[in-house]
C-alpha cells in the first residue's frame, strides 16, 4: 500500500506540480488549499501519513491548520517548508519528507 501524504498550499496547482515532479515515488498524494479542503481530506482519508504544509500560505493560517490537523489527527505528522527556498523548493522538500516516511514504512 502506498503512503498517502496531503500537500497543503496557496496555489492550486501545487499537487500537480508536485506530484507529477515526485512521480517516480511509491506515494499517494492529496492536496488542499484551505482549511475547509484540509478538514474534507482528513476526514475522508484514513491512511494519510503526514501533512506537508507550503511556505506560501500566511503564519497565522498555517497556525490555525496545525491546529485542526493535531485536533483531528493526532497521529500525523505536520511539516512545514520554509520559505528561503521559494516556490520551487516545494518538490524537493515534499520529496525528503516522502523519503522519510517510505523510510519508517520499510522500518515497520
């Protein structure tokens, strides 16, 4: 089974982006936008594994998803991507948070 991870970011097309770069990876990948979008997905994928968040979305609502995320699903974890890499640092982070679960999946 694949490991789902959800990409949650500013811009629309950041999961196809994202995806399509990252798709020689054994992973599943959802995205959202917004905190409606993040609720949806986490309630309707039980086998999410993380949550990677973008750099592009505003402190005080990465902060408030951080939170809906931990409320909900307490056993996943929430990673952010800093923003000195800019836009085109989202696949290369997504990849290493990726590595790091494919990692624990194998670790078992």
């Amino acid at each position: 089974m694949k490991p789902v991870i959800l990409l949650v970011g500013r811009l629309p097309g950041v999961v196809e982006t994202v995806s399509s770069a990252l798709d020689d990876l054994p992973v599943e990948w959802l995205g959202a936008h917004d905190r409606d979008e993040v609720e949806r997905q986490l309630d309707a994928e039980p086998n999410i594994a993380c949550v990677v968040i973008g750099a592009g979305l505003d402190d005080r609502i990465r902060g408030e998803l951080i939170g809906v995320i931990a409320g909900r699903r307490p056993d996943i974890t929430i990673h952010l991507k800093d923003r000195a890499s800019g836009p085109g640092g989202m696949a290369p982070f997504a990849r290493s948070i990726a590595g790091l679960v494919l990692e624990r999946m194998v670790a078992g």
